[in-house]
C-alpha cells in the first residue's frame, strides 16, 4: 500500500526567523499540501490533512521545479531543493510537558553551535515510536526541550539505516511511511521550524546500476533475500512524502576486488553510477541529499587510521563531486557495540593521524563534514572535543540522550 504525503508546491509564506525559513529564502512565496495517510502505527493516529495544490514555478504534475538556493545559511546548510517549506501534518494532542534536566545532552549542542557547527540533534526515535503512544510523546517531549534550549540547532536525525534492522526498525514501507508521518507532525508541533534528516542504506545502488555485467543480477538477488530492507521505490515514496528534508544515503559499496571481478568497473566508477541513478531519481530535487560512510578506526572492518584515510576518495571525494552535499562519517569517539573498544577519528590525546589529516583538508576545500557525538565518551573534556570536531568538520550530530 502506498501513502502519500506532503507534496512539495509553491505560495505559502513562510515564517521569518525559523530555521525553515533561513533555509528556503524568508520572504519566498511557498505552499505544499498534504494527501491523506492511513492509520498510524504504535497506536497514534494522525492529525488532519489539507488538500494539495499547485503555483507559481511547478510544473504541471506538481513536482518541484529544478531551481533553488544556491545556500541557505551563514554556516552553509544547503537550501532545500526547490525553496520550499511544508505544510506540516497536523498533530491532534498536546505534546506533554518534559521536565527532567536535559543539561547533559545540550551542553555538547551549545558548545557545537557556538564554535560555528551546525547541529543536528540525533535519537532513535523509531524505538520510541515502536514503544507506544505514551513513550513517544515522551520522547518527542524531550526532542523538543533541548532544542529550545540551542536554538541553532538546525533538525533532527530521527532514523539509523530506516528498515534495515526489523528488530529494532520499521518491518515494511507501509510502517516506515508511517512513522515518518507521525515524526514530522509530532517533532513540528514540538519544535517548529526544524528539518528532520534520516539515514537510509540503498542497497541496489552498490549494483553498479546501468551495468550489464552478469554480476548485477547476482548482486540484485542478494539485497532483495530481506524484503524488511527499504528497497529503491520505497526510498522514492519517502523523499516524496514530505516527511523528510534530508537524507544520508548509504551507497552499499562492495569490496574492491568485487567490482574487478563481477562489474569489470573500479569502486569509484560504482559510486558514479550510485549518484547517477540517484539523480535520475531525483532525489536531489525533493530533499537533501547527503552520502554516509563509517569513517572511523579501531573496528572490525577497520583496524588502524591509515586503513580509514585510504577510503576517503571513494567515500567522500567521488559522492561530493557526484553531487553529494554532505558526507555523515562515524564517529568522533564512542564505544563500538560490536566489540565493546572506542573507535576514534582524532587519535587519543588529541593526536593527528592519515585520516585525520585526509579530514581536515578535505574541509579545507570546502567539503561539507558530519560526524558524531556522544557526551558518554570524551578523548578528555567537552571543550577539547568540541574544539577537536571544528578542525575537520563543519557539522555534528549530537546524542539526544532519549535511549
């Protein structure tokens, strides 16, 4: 079953001083309107919708016109495609009031704000949402204290790897679609004016799409044995919902020596051909699209930072000059839950390393940076941290602390 969404229009106004608003253009004349969706899940039903419509600068299916700002802000949040604000779902009760300290988790974000960061605040809130009504109105309800306690935050990350994992995430399109409808009314009426991000892995864009070679076909046949994994079409679906206003795109890369064998291409011709399809797609053109790799060392993929330094070509130069607008990496410093050992970017003690050197002038050309942050575990105080995160990065996603 597929349900739609807020579609993306033109002539509502919207509101000068929000987020939202920086970001589009404050001034542009804009108007989406939303279609109705159907039962919610975890027993929340969602508020009322309003009609769609179309204006000035849509063509005439509706769909998003390529022009839009060029930037959004001083701290270089891309615009959202097309300029555009939308109509948000309507949320039928009251977001209950959160009254335990939140100071823990905001300290990072003001601090982050402060050194010239952008901050998006990051929780798992499909867990909360699969919970019940009351965990996510509770959780929702935090969401929305400490981002008024950092106005500068810019949104929410809401999802890791959506669908990926039917344990612990959405089992179906159909769910996935619902929870995001029920985020986007819920965190509105909770915080306006933020932008909601998730992260999403495209495991049919690691297929070389376009390609002929026999190995396409086997590739395909693997990523399609979990049908609870967001294929490409439901991926479609979301960033034309309106639910969502960036996505961090997992290309699903495989090993070099995969694609000189089964593809006769190199890894970065693979990417290529991942953004191409992404921009045939047009993802581009409805949200925000970022690319996202774990870009850390101490793990069971990645022993040492030099390791890490050498995947930085494939997974931040190709997808930037493909089109990416910023590249999510993992982590700064946190405990790694397969093994139980920190990871790192910055070497303990503060200490440089190949990756990052590689990081920190690959900011130093401009390319837009993301990594994350967890007061759980500091390579020493917040201040050193936060002044750490500013060398090599031009944004941070910092732990809500919502569990």
């Amino acid at each position: 079953m597929a349900l739609a969404g807020v579609r993306r229009g033109a002539a509502a106004t919207a509101a000068c001083g929000t987020v939202v608003a920086l970001l589009a253009g404050c001034g542009t004349s804009t108007s989406h309107g939303t279609q109705p969706v159907g039962q919610t899940g975890a027993g929340v039903s969602p508020g009322t919708t309003t009609g769609s419509a179309k204006g000035e600068g849509m063509p005439a299916s509706g769909a998003p016109t390529s022009q839009s700002p060029a930037t959004a802000d001083a701290k270089g949040t891309p615009a959202l495609p097309g300029g555009v604000v939308p109509v948000y779902p309507a949320w039928p009760t009251p977001i209950p009031p959160y009254t335990k300290s939140v100071d823990k988790w905001t300290a990072p974000m003001k601090a982050a704000d402060a050194a010239g960061l952008k901050v998006w605040i990051e929780t798992d809130l499909v867990k909360a949402w699969k919970a019940g009504p009351d965990k996510f109105a509770a959780t929702v309800g935090q969401l929305g204290v400490e981002a008024q306690a950092d106005p500068g935050v810019v949104g929410f990350k809401i999802a890791d790897e959506l669908g990926q994992n039917p344990q612990s995430s959405t089992t179906s399109p159909e769910e996935a679609l619902r929870f995001l409808h029920d985020a986007r009314a819920a965190l509105h009426a909770a915080a306006p004016g933020k932008l909601i991000l998730i992260d999403v892995i495209g495991y049919d864009l690691g297929c070389v799409p376009g390609s002929t070679a026999d190995g396409r076909a086997k590739c395909l046949s693997d990523n399609a044995a979990n049908d609870a994994r967001l294929d490409l079409g439901t991926i479609d679906q979301i960033v034309g919902s309106g639910y969502v206003d960036a996505l961090d795109v997992t290309t699903n890369m495989l090993r070099p020596e995969q694609y000189q064998k089964n593809f006769k291409v190199t890894r970065a011709q693979a990417q290529q051909a991942a953004f191409a399809e992404i921009q045939r797609r047009g993802w581009d053109k409805k949200v925000i699209v970022n690319t996202r790799k774990a870009l850390s060392w101490n793990t069971d993929t990645i022993p040492d930072a030099a390791t890490a330094a050498a995947l930085v070509p494939d997974f931040i130069d190709v997808p930037v000059a493909a089109g990416a607008k910023a590249v999510d990496t993992w982590s700064f410093s946190q405990l790694y839950s397969k093994t139980g050992k920190p990871v790192y970017q910055l070497s303990p003690g503060y200490q440089t390393n190949p990756l990052w050197d590689a990081l920190k002038a690959e900011k130093a050309r401009g390319v837009q940076l993301f990594t994350h942050y967890t007061p759980s575990y500091s390579l020493g105080t917040l201040g050193q941290d936060i002044a750490g995160i500013s060398q090599a990065f031009t944004g941070v996603f910092c732990a809500a602390g919502t569990g």
